[in-house]
C-alpha cells in the first residue's frame, strides 16, 4: 500500500489505523490489569490508580506524539522509515569502523524489534480470548487452543500483503476504538474525578510515594505504548500526515477516554 494519487486521504487513514495501530490499540486490555495486580506491593489505591493512569497519559503524549509523531517521523530516507532506515541514514559519509558498529546496532534494534512482534500478538490475542471467561467460566481449558487458532488465521491473512490488511482491520480497529472511547466517556461520566488524573502531578507524586518500587512498575506502564514503533516502521506504506492524522483524531482520544 503506498499513498499515490489514487488514494483518498480518508482511506489511507482508516488503513493506517487498522495496520498501524492494532498494537497500541490493544494495551488496554492488559496494561491497566498488570499496573494494578498487586505485584508491586501495592493494588487499587486512589494514589496507585491516579499515579499510574497519569504516567500512561503522559507516556502517549510524551513517547508517541512528541518522540515519535514529531521527531522521529522526521528522520525518514525516501519516505521510507524503520530501524534499518536509521541505520542507513547515520551510517552516511561515516568511517568503515562507525559503520561496522552502526551496522551491530540496526541489527541488535532489528532484533528487540522482531521479538516485540512474536511477543505481542500472543498476549494481546491470550487477553481479549480470557474475557470469555467471565461469560462461560467452561471455556477455560479453550483460551489457549482458541488463541492459536486466532493467530494462525491472522498470519494467513498478513501473507497478502498491507493492502489486504489495510482493508480488513480497517473497519474493525474504528469499531474498537469507538467502543474504547464510549466505553470510557461512560465511566468518566459515572466518576467525573478520574479526570484529576490528567494532571501530571500525580505522576510526580506516585515516584515521590513509592519510591524505588515506582520505576520497578514503570515496566507495567511501558505496556500502553507497545508497538509504537510501527508509526515509524510503516512510515513508508502510508505517509506521514495519514498516520498523524489518525493518532490525534481518533486513536489519541479513545486510549485517553479509555484509560
């Protein structure tokens, strides 16, 4: 999928919402769950669950619209964008020595990139298929098989390309967000306070609270931002403005309404 003439700009931002941010979208259905399981010592405390949902916010606005959307984005090579893009970008009018080790560290990124990729299907696919248990407690034993099953049919789709992707999630990301951002409105409705969580204070006061354990659960945090480097990775298949376009139109707005 490029985004030549014969593409409208609607459509290539409703395809970019469904192949760009299918990871990111995902991370609610995990993240706020290990923020607050009690394995950091603490659960759901007014402190703990204002202090986490503000260092998520910030981290969207901070990491992705900042960092990525802003920054990174810039640093494309023929449009084209990813950890090799980087790598051919610095390594130009370099010494063969800079170049070796520019050449080690794209492939030490390519990586921690391919590992994010076969980690975070499973347990965004694990955790949307364990709801299911919570309407038939007797599927328990199926959450596994069904998981696979669901990632098989979905590597079998990925093979015809970003396009047939594109087309296919599309549609069924907008749905997800929707029902992310509604979903949220109506809890903020109900408890109109979780609004205070906005500000960045309570951020500062849950590391001034928890101490050392506070940037131990930063790693629960991390999981709202996962798969943000598709942004820059796909860069090339839709363009820079569509995918700005969709983060602060449509997908910004529902993590944020949803958290």
């Amino acid at each position: 999928m490029s985004t030549d003439n014969k593409q409208s700009l609607p459509a290539i931002t409703l395809a970019a919402i469904g192949v760009v941010y299918g990871d990111i979208g995902t991370s609610p259905l995990y993240t706020l769950r290990e923020c607050l399981s009690g394995q950091f010592g603490f659960g759901v405390e007014r402190d703990a669950v204002f202090g986490f949902l503000s260092l998520i916010f910030w981290l969207l606005i901070f990491v992705v619209s900042i960092k990525y959307l802003t920054f990174v984005m810039r640093a494309d090579n023929a449009g084209e964008g990813g950890i090799l893009t980087l790598m051919s970008l610095a390594g130009r009018n370099t010494s063969a020595r800079t170049t070796s080790m520019l050449v080690i560290m794209g492939l030490i990124g390519g990586s921690f990139f391919y590992g994010e990729v076969v980690i975070t299907p499973a347990i965004s696919v694990m955790s949307a298929i364990e709801g299911l248990e919570i309407v038939a407690p007797q599927l328990d034993t199926w959450i596994v098989p069904l998981s696979i099953i669901v990632l098989t049919l979905l590597f079998m789709i990925q093979k015809h390309g970003t396009a047939m992707v594109g087309k296919l999630f599309a549609p069924i990301m907008l749905t997800w967000f929707l029902i992310l951002a509604g979903l949220g409105l109506r809890s903020i409705i109900a408890n109109p306070e979780v609004l205070h969580a906005l500000n960045p204070m309570w951020a500062v006061h849950f590391f001034l609270e928890y101490k050392t354990v506070s940037f131990i659960a930063l790693g629960a945090v991390v999981l709202s931002i996962t798969g943000v480097e598709a942004l820059y990775a796909d860069m090339g298949h839709f363009g820079k403005f569509p995918i700005r376009l969709a983060w602060f139109t449509v997908v910004l707005p529902s993590l944020t309404l949803n958290y």
